[in-house]
C-alpha cells in the first residue's frame, strides 16, 4: 500500500499556500494533548513541562503546521523525526525548520514508516490521520513505537460533523476564547448539538463549508468520521478517553476565506477554469451573507480535536 494519490499530488503543487492559510494548532489544546501523550507533565501552576527525554516522529508532518508546537517545547534534533510523503511539503518543512537536520525530516509515508523497531515514544497525526486510517498504518505504527508509546491524532476543523459524536461523558471541552462557552456546553447537551449550537450561527462560515464538502467526492476527509471505525476493531490499538474538543476563534479577510478553502486536495487537483468557478461561487456566498460585517475583520468559530490512543496487548 502506499499514500493516497490525491493528497500526495495535491500538496506536492499547493504546499505554499497550505503553509500560508491553513490555522496553528492553539497551545490551549496542544499542551494537554502532550500531557496525555506522556510527552510532558503539569506542574502546579498549571504550565506544562516537557519531557525531552521523550522521543517523538510525527506523521504526515505537511509543512510543519503542529511541529512548531513540537519544537517550540524544546524537541528537536535527536528527538523529533518528522515525515510525508509529498516532497513539496518536505520542501517548506525544512524552510520553515532549519534547525531539523537533513535525517530528522525523512519522506515516507504510514505504511512505510522510515524508522526502526520500538524507537519512539509518540506517533503524532496532525490534520491527516483520516487519509490511511486502516489496520496497516495501524500495524507499521505500533511497529516502530515503544512497548509504552502511544499514538495521538489531532484536527482542525469549522463545522459539526459526524467527527463529533461522541459520548459526553467521554469528552473534554477546552475553552478556546469562545464567547458564551459555558451556554454552548451546558449541562445535558450532548457533543453533536454543542458543535451545532456553536458553528451554525455563523452563516457565512456554515454556506462555505456545505458549499466545499458538496465537492469533495470520495476523498477521505475527517468530517465524516470514518476514521474512527479502525479504532473499534483492531488488534493494535485503542481510544483511551477522554477525547479533548477545543473551542474557539479565527480571525479572516473574505480574502483570506477564499484562499483557505482552495487550499483543499480535492479543489487543488480541479482544471484551472473549474478553480476559478469555484472561487467566483465563495465570492458569491461571502458576499451574500456578510452584510452588515466587516469583511477584513470575520470572526470564524473553530474547533480542534484530538485523540489519544494506547496499545492493545
């Protein structure tokens, strides 16, 4: 098996502006995602410290986006490896990581993990776990980790999805910023009508959202949450709750809106003409429903998610 086509194609050309308008990863969530992972502990005031004994390899690293967090910690050069298997993401990953040396910054891809047997702590899968969820990836994976290593997957995301529906008590919610937080999750609604109750509000957001998934086609995307249907029967690994949501805010010129959607695998590999048709309906919508707003100043609602996984023994 190697990766899929679509995605490696689409990033090979777009990995420039996927770097550019694609979101950061909110420390908010980050931290105590590391914490779950083992990868870092809380001390008494709250702030994490970083176990850089801890050996890390992330996954599908694109341009880089979560491996700032990754080195902002203090990981590095002899304890973070990251790979893809596009050579165009590769290219700005180490623009934007001088400091990586040429061996910590490999190509590669889930079933072919270029690393040895039981030689890291933590997988980490950021905003790609979705394109090779299957019990290979799984199997290569639990390969090269540690006896007691875990696998930790994580995603941006801006509309409620199938993604979300998960059980309450299961759940972590983690305050982004967002305004109205504590009504958005109050006591007795359940995580699919929290995200609803917090995304669909923003209209403009919401109509380009429907707008990008009605032309995805069959492309693995983690809205629809098939990925999740590996993690309940494998032999290799587990969810272990709770599942931590975060909640908050993004700030957008429409500019800015239009870019971050073309940024998409799916738009990307579309014929010039179709592209520009496709940017000329977001106008369109953008310019439908932001009267009243000010359209360098949009107030996008978002979310990140993330998982942490044991291994089965």
């Amino acid at each position: 098996m190697s990766a899929h086509s679509t995605a490696v194609n689409a990033y090979n050309v777009n990995h420039g502006a996927y770097d550019a308008y694609r979101p950061a990863y909110d420390a908010k969530i980050v931290d105590p995602f590391l914490v779950e992972l083992g990868l870092a502990s809380e001390n008494p005031e709250g702030h994490i410290v970083p176990n850089l004994n801890k050996s890390i390899l992330e996954v599908a690293v694109g341009t880089g986006k979560f491996t700032r967090n990754l080195i902002g910690h203090g990981w590095g050069h002899g304890t973070l490896k990251v790979m893809d298997p596009s050579k165009g993401m590769l290219a700005s990953c180490r623009e934007n990581f001088p400091e990586l040396g040429a061996d910590d910054i490999l190509l590669g891809d889930s079933y072919h993990l270029p690393v040895p047997d039981n030689s890291v702590d933590a997988v980490i899968i950021a905003q790609a776990f979705h394109w090779f969820a299957d019990d290979a990836s799984l199997k290569e994976i639990q390969r090269v980790l540690k006896p007691e290593g875990k696998l930790g997957c994580i995603w941006n995301f801006e509309y409620a999805n199938p993604s979300a529906e998960v059980d309450s008590t299961n759940v972590r919610y983690i305050d982004g910023g967002a305004h109205d937080f504590s009504h958005v999750t109050s006591q007795g609604t359940t995580a699919k009508q929290v995200f609803a109750n917090y995304f669909d509000p923003a209209t403009w957001s919401k109509r380009c959202c429907e707008y990008i998934y009605s032309l995805e086609g069959g492309v693995p995307q983690y809205r629809k949450g098939e990925w999740r249907a590996i993690f309940k029967d494998n032999q290799y690994f587990q969810i272990t709750p709770p599942e931590l949501f975060l909640l908050g805010t993004n700030v957008h010129s429409d500019d800015d809106v239009i870019e971050y959607w073309m940024t998409r695998s799916f738009i990307t590999k579309l014929p010039p003409d179709d592209q520009e048709q496709v940017r000329r309906h977001l106008k369109q919508i953008l310019d439908e429903t932001t009267a009243g707003l000010d359209r360098s100043h949009l107030v996008k609602p978002v979310g990140a998610h993330a998982v942490v996984c044991a291994q089965r023994t």
